[in-house]
C-alpha cells in the first residue's frame, strides 16, 4: 500500500476589490494555483477565487479555481453569478459576529 499524504495551498492574492486584467505576477500566481488544482492539489480560496469581480461575478482571463471558498458573513454576487460560482468550487460562508442591524440596506 503506497503512502498517503495530502497536499493543500491556501491563498489571498488580490481581495474583494478586484477588477479588470490580472497584473503579470497575479496571472503567474493563478497560473500556478490553476495547475495545482489540475494536479490534484486541494486549493482553498479565502473570499474568492482571485480574478474574479467581486460585485459583478466577471472572470478575468487567468483566474484561479478553488476546490472549496470560504466567505465572511454573507454571500457575495459571485458565489452565485454563473460564470464564476464554478471556480468557488464548494462555498462555505463563515458567521464572524456581524449582526443584521449592523448591514447597509440598499
């Protein structure tokens, strides 16, 4: 029997503020989170994928994938949006004491 060992890389490149292109060294970071998730490495984001609009759900060019997100206090547009909600992989939202009075109501 072969020896079992698990491999995971968790990540925070760019935060929910992300828009638009990947700078070169974003787009060589996700390159390569991209190939360890390929090679079955697990990959935890934290909030989300980088290169991902948060707000809007748009993936840039070169965006990483995740087996499993973890988000803070609620759902953001692109854990549901259907162009990104695939590279979130499992998403889990994480109750860090924010009470409901205390969002903005639009």
């Amino acid at each position: 029997m072969g020896d079992l060992f698990v491999v995971s890389i968790g990540y925070a490149l760019y935060g929910t503020g992300f828009h638009g292109a990947l700078r070169p060294s974003g787009l060589a970071a996700c390159g390569l989170i991209r190939r360890l998730h390929k090679s079955d490495t697990f990959v935890l984001a934290v909030d989300l994928p980088s290169g991902i609009n948060t707000d809007t759900g748009e993936v840039a060019e070169g965006a990483a994938h995740a087996d499993l997100t973890v988000t803070f206090d609620s759902y953001k547009p692109l854990h549901m949006a259907e162009a990104s909600a695939p590279l979130c992989g499992k998403i889990i939202c994480a109750d860090i004491g924010i009470r409901d009075e205390w969002h903005p109501e639009f």
